[in-house]
C-alpha cells in the first residue's frame, strides 16, 4: 500500500471485484471526456446562436431549454439509479436491467405523450406563453433525453463507457451543432434549432434502444418494474432540487442585487467542477456496487480519498484561474472584483459533492432513496434562505458561498441518513492535506490582484504545485 499525505493509504492493488485502479481511472477519463466536450461545446454555440438569432427568437430557446432540462427529469422517473442497481445487485441481473430499460422507455412514452396532449393546458399556466411548436418539440427532446438517461444507466452498470458518452453526444454534442448550421443558412427561428436539438436526443435514443436490445435476451416483469419505480421515483425530487439550485441562486441575486446575468456566470464558472465529480460517479458507483459487502466500505474510502485528491486539484485550478474565468465570460462592465471570490467559493461545492455521493451510493445500495427526496430539497431550501439574509450585506459573495453551503449541507444529510439506514455506518474519510491544498489556493486566489501578466504566471504556477502535491501520491496507484 502506498501511505498518501492525508496520512491514510492509496490503495493501488485490485480488490475483490477484479477492478484495478487502472482500469477504473480509463473509464473515468472517458465518462469525463464524454462530460465535458458537450459543456466545452455550448461555450461555442451559445455565444454564436445569440448573435444569430433574435432576442425574441433567442428566449424561445432559452425557455425550451429549461423544459428540455426539467422534462427530462421527469420523463425518465428517476429509472436510471434502478437501473444500474439491478445490473449489479438484482435478482434477474443484466436481464432485468435490459427488461427495465425497455419497460421505462414505454413509460416515457406514456409521459411524453401525456404532456404532448395537455401541453395547451400547462403550457400557459407554468410558462405564461402560448402552446406552440417550440413548446411541443422541447417535449419531444425531452422524451428522447429521458430515454438517452435509462440506457446510460444500463451501460454504465455493463462498464461500457464509450456507447454511454456516444449517446450522451447525439442529444448535447451533435443536435445542437445541427441546430447552428440550420441557423447559419438562414432558419433564424428558435423552432428550428429546438427542431434540430430533438433530433438529435430522439436519434440517439432509438440507437441506444437498438444498442440495448441487441445486448442479450430480456426479463421483464410488474414486480421488477414495481420494485425499480419505488427505487427511483423517489429521487425525482432530489434531481429537480440540483437542477433548481442554481436557477434559485440566480433570482435571488436578481431580485435582491439586480444581478442574476453576473450571478449566472459566477454559479456556472464555479460549479464547474462538479461536473468532473459527475463524471467519474459513473465509474465510481458501478465498482462500489460490484463491492462484496465485507469489503464494501474499505474500497469506498480508498476510492473516496483518491476522488478527492482529483477534484482538489481541479478545484485549486478554478479557484487559481478565476480571475482569467471571469474575463472570458464576461466583458469590463461586469464587476469582476466581486465575482472572482464569488467564483472561488461555489468550486468548494466540489469538494463536499465527494462526500455527498460516497454516502449516497451506500444508500442506494440498501435501497431506501426516498430519504433523498428530502434531504435534498432541504439543503437546497436552506441554501437558499441563506442567500435572501446574507445577500444584502455580502452581495455576490454570498451568492456563491450559499452554493458551497447546498453541497456541505447535503453531505451531511446523506452521510447522517447513511449511518441511520445501512447496517453498519461508514465513516467518512478526513483529507486534511487536500482540504489544505484548496483552502491555501482559494485563499492565494482572493488576495492576490486580479490582473493578468505575470499575476496569471505566478497563479498558474501554485496551481500546477497544488495538483503536483494532490496527484503525485496517486501515480504508484495508477501503474497497476
């Protein structure tokens, strides 16, 4: 075993489940890869489709694109955790989790064609404009999203990485790239890049159906599916509770500093990294599953120290480069002053996602995930509150430390609620050395000036330290 600065031990040899850390640490790469290429992409469409479109045609968009977001949360019922626990821990194994994928994909169906239907009735009354085809086809891409999400949750139980990021690309990567080009060549609508953006979501869900079903025979039946619903439904709450944090944020900087554009930037740049925790979940709940119970939670705090060094160390790059972030994302008329340590507090979010998802896949491993449907929305409430009483004397700052107070808030909950429902409670594993590292690189990125030139070297040069110190001890590991 290889002793880590935190004073604990990187664990480098493969555990019972055959996995070595090589092997998770490439499929890690590759669900990140497949991560951050969409969001890398939107910062080049959607500076270009706002020039290209109208204001009026631009908000059309903008408001299908919340549909998209949160319709696709509800289409899918929460189905892709149950998915990917019956792959690894059900009875009926890669045959009940083909059997779910087909059973939740009629489902969606169902949903989506429920919503199609009485979309002249919600449609005004939740969005306060008129039913139109904008409208209808932001459902649809919901429909193909949700159906996209069910799938990912089979081949992320098969550890098949590269068809989960090749589907994830159809709907994020390629449609909107689509829907640029039907732009550029002279379809200046909202409706036709929201067009293209179904396509490319419902294409990719008909080539993971085909993908699913050609994987091998299928075993469907009501209990599974009963059993499957109990499961994820209730995380529906807790993934719309995510989604609604930032967008809380923002109206709470609206309303009470008249800066929900600056907040948005800020929440965006700053929750970045969250993004790479996102991605490598993919790997890390499938080998924590796969776990036998005996060695379940050894292998969670090894796995939980080594993520933590790596989004420590992405953290300290964002907090590092915040002042250059700012710049890019927006011009001299916004305050940069007040975003950089607005920016740096919403990274450490980050940091307590780590523990938030280690407590969170032993909870889903029992099974009892309707304690997500409230500790999630709590900590998203009580963030909130915290914005509306600090903002108005800490302004921007508060914005983005209410962010970072949401994960600490949900670490806690999940860790609280893990100790309760399992067994035997694990205990969350202290990294003094990689809390630090950060808390010494967001310090250094306040108080040093915001300009460029050399500051910038000097900034890029501790960042480059802080990930030497943090990945360093992980090299050993990774050779096996």
């Amino acid at each position: 075993m290889t002793t880590g600065h935190d004073g604990t031990g990187v664990e480098p040899a493969a555990g019972p489940t055959g996995d070595s850390p090589r092997r998770v640490a490439s499929r890690a790469a590759i669900y990140t890869a497949g991560s951050a290429a969409p969001a890398l992409a939107s910062l080049v469409v959607i500076p270009l489709i706002t020039r290209l479109l109208s204001q009026r045609e631009y908000d059309v968009v903008a408001l299908g694109t919340v549909v998209v977001q949160v319709g696709v949360i509800l289409v899918a019922l929460g189905m892709g955790a149950a998915i990917t626990r019956e792959y690894i821990l059900g009875e009926a194994g890669a045959r009940g989790a083909r059997g779910l994928v087909v059973q939740s994909s009629l489902i969606s169906v169902l949903i989506a064609g429920l919503a199609l239907a009485l979309g002249p009735v919600w449609g005004p009354a939740l969005l306060g404009r008129p039913w139109d085809a904008a409208l209808a086809l932001a459902v649809v891409a919901s429909l193909g999203g949700g159906i996209v999400i069910v799938i990912q949750a089979y081949l992320r139980g098969a550890e098949r990485p590269v068809p989960f990021v090749l589907l994830a690309a159809g709907g994020t990567l390629v449609g909107p790239a689509v829907g640029l080009v039907i732009v550029l060549l002279g379809q200046r609508t909202g409706t036709a890049y929201l067009a293209a953006l179904a396509a490319g979501y419902v294409l990719s869900a008909l080539a993971g159906v085909w993908v699913t079903l050609r994987s091998g025979p299928r075993d469907t039946s009501w209990a599974g599916l009963r059993r499957a619903l109990r499961l994820g439904a209730p995380t529906v709450p807790h993934q719309i509770a995510i989604y609604v944090a930032i967008a809380g944020l923002v109206v709470v900087a609206d309303r009470l500093l008249d800066a929900g554009g600056t907040a948005n930037i800020v929440l965006t740049l700053g929750a970045g990294a969250t993004v790479l925790t996102g991605a490598l979940n993919n790997a890390w709940a499938p080998l924590i599953y796969k776990e036998p119970p005996a060695t379940r939670h050894a292998r969670l705090t090894s796995t939980t120290r080594v993520i933590l060094r790596v989004v420590g160390a992405l953290v300290a790059a964002v907090c590092l480069a915040a002042p250059l972030l700012v710049q890019i994302a927006s011009p001299p008329t916004y305050d940069h002053e007040a975003m950089v340590p607005a920016v740096v507090l919403a990274s450490f979010s980050a940091v307590a996602s780590v523990y938030y998802l280690a407590s969170s896949h032993l909870i889903l491993v029992r099974g009892r995930t309707g304690v997500l449907s409230v500790s999630t929305p709590a900590a998203v409430g009580l963030g909130i509150v915290a914005a509306v009483l600090a903002a108005p004397v800490w302004g921007l700052v508060a914005i983005g430390a209410s962010y970072a107070v949401m994960y600490v808030l949900l670490a806690l909950f999940t860790t609280v609620a893990q100790a309760v429902l399992v067994d035997r409670p694990w205990r969350p594993p202290l990294a003094p050395v990689t809390l630090v590292v950060v808390l010494a690189c967001a310090a250094a990125a306040i108080l040093l000036p915001t300009t460029t030139g050399w500051w910038t070297v000097l900034r890029a040069a501790v960042a480059l330290l802080a990930a030497a110190v943090l990945l360093a001890p992980l090299r050993t590991a990774l050779r096996r």
